[in-house]
C-alpha cells in the first residue's frame, strides 16, 4: 500500500454530509477494503479464543484427553499469535486511510478556495478556511479506517451471538438482545454530542479569526501599540473554546460510562445465569468459561462502536462545512471552452483595420496590439476599476459594459484563457516566502540571466547584489524585509517575468523615487518593446515613454494623444496633476495596510 493518495478527482458538490464522506470512502476503495479485512480478521481472532479455550477444557481437561487438550490449545496459541501479525498489518493500514484522507481532504480545501478566490472570503465566516484545514480535515481523515471498525465490530458480534445461540438459546438471546439495547442508549446521546461539537467548532473558527487577523496585521499592530488588545481578545475566544470542550465532554464521558455499564451487566449476568445453568447440568464447564470470555469480550465491538459514533459525529460537521466552501459559486465563472481567441504575435505592432488587443467598452479605452499605452485615470477608485475590468477581476459577474479581448467579451472566455492571455500587477505586490528566485519566477521557467535582466528593467538590480545569497536568498512571507519601493520593483520583476501577451501594470511607480522612476519607466518600455502593456498611470515618465496616452475622466475618455502633445492642454495638466496626487495618496494607504 502506497501512502500517496490517487489522482485528485472532483467531490460531488452541492451533496449531504454523508454522501461527501462517502466519496472519500469510494476514492481509496481499495486501502478501506484491505484495512476493513485486517480489522475483521483482528477482532475475529479474540472473538474465537475463549471458544476454543472452552473447547480444551471439556473436550481436553475433562474428557481426560490430552491430545485433544493439546489440539485446541494449539487452537488458541494460533488464534493469538495471528492476532498478534495482524496487529501490525491493521496499523499500518490505518495510518495510510488517514495519510491519505487527510491528504485528499486537504486537496479539496486548496483546489475549492483557489476556484472560488475572494468569493470565499465573501460568504465564509472569517477563519473558516483555517478551521476546515486544521479541525475538520483531522476529524473527517478517522472515517475511512473507522469503516473496518464498524465491520469488524458487527461480524464479531454476529459471531459469538451464533456461538452462543447453538451452546444456550437463553444465553444467545440475553446477548443479542441486550448489547444492541445497551448500545442505543449511546446514539440517544449523538444528538446532544452533534449540538456541542458544533459549537465547539464555532468556538475554534472564532479563535482562528482572530489569531489570522493578528498575524496578517502585526506590522500594525507593534505601530500602534495594540498586541495586548489582540492578546486579550484570543484569550478571551481560546477560554470560550475551553468551555465549549468541557461541555462537549459530559455527552462522551457519558458514553464512556455507558460502555462500562454494558460490560460489567453483561459479565455479571452471562456468568450468573451459566453457573446456575451449570448446576442444572444444562452446561459444561467450558463452555461456562467461554461465556464469560465472550462477555468480556463483547465490551470491544461496544467500544469501537462507540468510537464511530463520535468520528461520525465530527465528521459529519466538518463535511457540512467543506460542503459549503465547495457550493461557493466563484466570482470569475468559466466560460465556453471553444472560445479561444487567436493569438496575437508579440512582435507584430498593429495595423490600420485590424482587431485590438483590448477594448473596455465601458469608458472607451483601446488597446492596439503591440503598443505601450498609458491610462491616465482622473479618479483612483476608477482606475482600480478599470484595472480590474481589463484583467476581468471585477467583484462581481455581471458587469454593465464587456471588455474585449481580440474581439471576444471576457464573459464568453474561458477564465483560464483570460489569465493565461492578461496579466495584471498590483501597485502593492504579494510577495510569498521562498528563495528570491522563486518570488520572482514561480514557474522556474527562467534562467539566472533572464531574471537578472527583468529585474534590471525595474532598477532592482541592487537588490539582488545587496542580498547575501543573491537570487538563493530566503524571502519572508510578504517580502517583510523589503521596503515598500523594494517590494514594488521586485513584484513589478515579477510581472515582467511571467511574459503575458497583455500585460496591465497598475502605478508601478508609486512608491520609488523620481530617478528610479524614470529608470523604471525606459527598462519596462525597453523590455516591452513590441509587446502589448498598459500602465494605467499618471507618472509623468511612464507618460513621456509610452506610444500613446489615454486620458479617462468621469468614466470616460476625453483625449488621447502622445504626452507631449497633449501637455499643452491645461485640463489635461490639472487631471495628470489630481491623478498623481490621488494615486500616491492611495498607494500609501495600501502600503500600510499591508
């Protein structure tokens, strides 16, 4: 058995709980199957030991024959030393059904958050996410080796009720009906535990909250002072957490009780009702002995049915919950898969009459093919629109207007396409942890020479040779080393390096000085050169480099040209002006929020 789980294969959505947990079961069919035979063939091995100790005692002790003693108590070392090797097999096969439903679960959870991006965060409850990934998924991995507990428990328990039906049919009777009678009393328990462990789920998606929120804005947090108010606040929800388990804890001690109960009845009663049987001459001495050892016995199948009951119980829950991440409809639905635009060669600059490479319908801006086209956008709030309408990540999937790319609505695009054709930079870059080379080339798709010469483009280069191990340098989450114009050059390196067909640079300038600046703006035109790029913009470099300006106030163009022609418009001054103020102003609050 192999501890990497298959081939990822997509969950039923929209399902029940049960029928999530089922599909689990299904897609590691043949692990369950092999650890469901070792739990039977386990359990099977003390089911049968004290009939074959009875079977020695009368047929051996008593009847006065030692081979016959010598037969069955070859019986019985069999039966426990089989017992014994199928220990470690049964093990075994548990921890790979767990390795793996965790490892799928887990996969479900990254591929159903990456499908549905911020809409997640949009209808989940914040630390949703954190919850399913930690509580739920080590709740949910126990129910594929569980299965071979629930089997193995009802075989073992059909077999000695039939071993104690052909000895004593008052015996066998008092058994089969007793312990499922005793068991009910724990599912009249299920309902008060389900009540509670969800609230104790609640409990833990709370404390999660606010540990993520802690985290995500410590810079803050240590600028203002306020890591007590937080450590108050987490305290608080981890006490509330504590309370919940206690509660959460009466209905399994309860259980736990129940299960004592069963076995000491069922001891005391198999035991006096076989000596008096006995006495009768009713029964033999083995097989009063055997009675007795069934009756201890029976307290295992009542204890692993005790055990699926309560990974049953929070199973279910945490399978509600993934439930409702996968029925999350993403904001940036699929389109038609035959829906592909054609191509456009970077090296091809555009022509009289032929189909531009982006269109935004909404404010009028065209994009030609193979041109640097800077967007001067009167109004921040707008420009992240249009931004986002160019790259299609608008927060919502009905838009007014379409955009069009090569002719196309985006809409009617595979989003796969869309992403794969455009790509957008953010002014205020995400910089993940890893080695500097895999914060700028993810893909590892680039040489040393290539990465070096994008990050020239954006005057980054001195960050590389400052850094001790270069390119092998280890990056924090968030690049937290890096400066804010640092973490700008180097997203903007990024961007670069990913080498779309369109690439959307939002303010890469922002946050640098006026000479990094203009070094910035004559590497991207230089790197560009003949490749489609919009930089919705108001420095006044980028402006002076680019093929042609487009001017948008009030949602819509009012003058386009080249920068130096148009300088000589007073409006068009006074909205480069507000722009640049408006984008700096933005810019900073971003770079501190994050």
């Amino acid at each position: 058995m192999r501890s990497i789980p298959e081939p990822y294969s997509v969950p039923p959505t929209r399902a029940t709980p049960w029928r999530f947990l089922w599909w689990l079961i299904r897609m590691q069919w043949t692990t369950v199957l092999q650890g469901t035979v070792c739990d039977v063939v386990w359990l099977l091995g003390l089911a049968l030991t004290p009939w074959a100790i009875g079977r020695a005692i009368d047929e051996g002790l008593v009847a006065g024959d030692p081979g016959a003693f010598l037969r069955w108590l070859g019986v019985v070392v069999w039966l426990q030393l089989q017992h014994s090797l199928v220990q470690g097999l049964r093990d075994r096969a548990g921890s790979v059904n767990f390795e793996r439903t965790s490892s799928r679960v887990n996969q479900v959870i990254v591929r159903a958050s990456t499908r549905s991006t911020v809409a997640a965060d949009r209808d989940l409850p914040a630390g949703a996410l954190v919850t399913m990934a930690s509580s739920d998924s080590w709740a949910i991995s126990f129910v594929p080796l569980n299965v071979g507990s629930l089997v193995s428990a009802v075989v073992s328990f059909l077999t000695v009720s039939a071993l104690l039906l052909r000895d004593s049919v008052l015996l066998g009777l008092l058994v089969i009906v007793g312990v499922p009678a005793f068991a009910l009393l724990q599912f009249a328990l299920v309902r008060s535990l389900h009540a509670r462990q969800s609230v104790v789920r609640q409990e833990s998606q709370a404390m999660n909250a606010v540990a993520a929120d802690s985290v995500k804005g410590m810079r803050v947090l240590r600028g203002i002072g306020g890591e007590s108010r937080f450590l108050a606040r987490f305290r608080t929800h981890s006490a509330e957490l504590g309370e919940a388990a206690k509660r959460a804890a009466w209905p399994l001690a309860a259980a736990e009780g129940v299960n004592v109960l069963i076995a000491g009845v069922l001891v005391a009663a198999l035991t006096w009702i076989g000596a008096v049987l006995v006495a009768q001459g009713d029964l033999k001495v083995g097989e009063l002995v055997s009675f007795y050892g069934y009756a201890g016995f029976m307290m295992l199948p009542v204890t692993l049915l005790n055990q699926v009951m309560r990974v049953a119980v929070a199973a279910v829950i945490g399978a509600r919950k993934i439930g409702e991440l996968l029925e999350v409809e993403p904001l940036w639905s699929d389109g038609p898969a035959d829906a592909v635009p054609e191509p456009v060669s970077g090296a091809v600059r555009s022509v009289p009459g032929s189909v531009p490479a982006l269109v935004d319908e909404r404010t009028g801006a065209t994009v030609r093919n193979g041109e640097l086209l800077a967007v001067v956008v009167s109004d921040a709030g707008h420009a992240r629109e249009l931004v986002d309408r160019l790259g299609r990540l608008e927060m919502t999937d009905r838009p007014s207007t379409p955009t069009l790319l090569h002719g196309a609505s985006t809409r009617a695009l595979p989003i796969g396409v869309v992403r794969e054709t455009v790509v957008v930079a953010d002014p205020v870059p995400f910089l993940f942890s890893g080695t500097l080379r895999e914060v700028l080339d993810p893909r590892g798709t680039h040489d040393d020479e290539e990465i070096r010469r994008a990050v020239a483009a954006v005057d980054a280069i001195d960050i590389v040779d400052a850094a001790a191990g270069g390119l092998d340098v280890l990056v924090g989450e968030r690049g937290i080393e890096f400066s804010g114009g640092q973490r700008q050059r180097l997203g903007a390196a990024r961007a670069l390096l990913t080498d779309p067909e369109i690439l959307v640079l939002h303010d890469p300038t922002s946050s640098v000085d006026a000479p990094t600046e203009e070094r910035m703006a004559d590497g991207i035109r230089a790197h560009r050169r003949g490749r489609t790029t919009v930089v919705v913009s108001a420095s006044p470099p980028i402006l002076t480099v680019a093929d042609r300006v487009v001017l948008v106030v009030g949602g819509s163009v009012v003058a386009e040209g080249v920068h130096g022609d148009l300088l000589a418009e007073e409006g068009y001054r006074a909205a480069v002006l507000r722009a640049r103020t408006d984008a700096d102003m933005h810019a900073q609050a971003d770079a501190e929020e994050r």
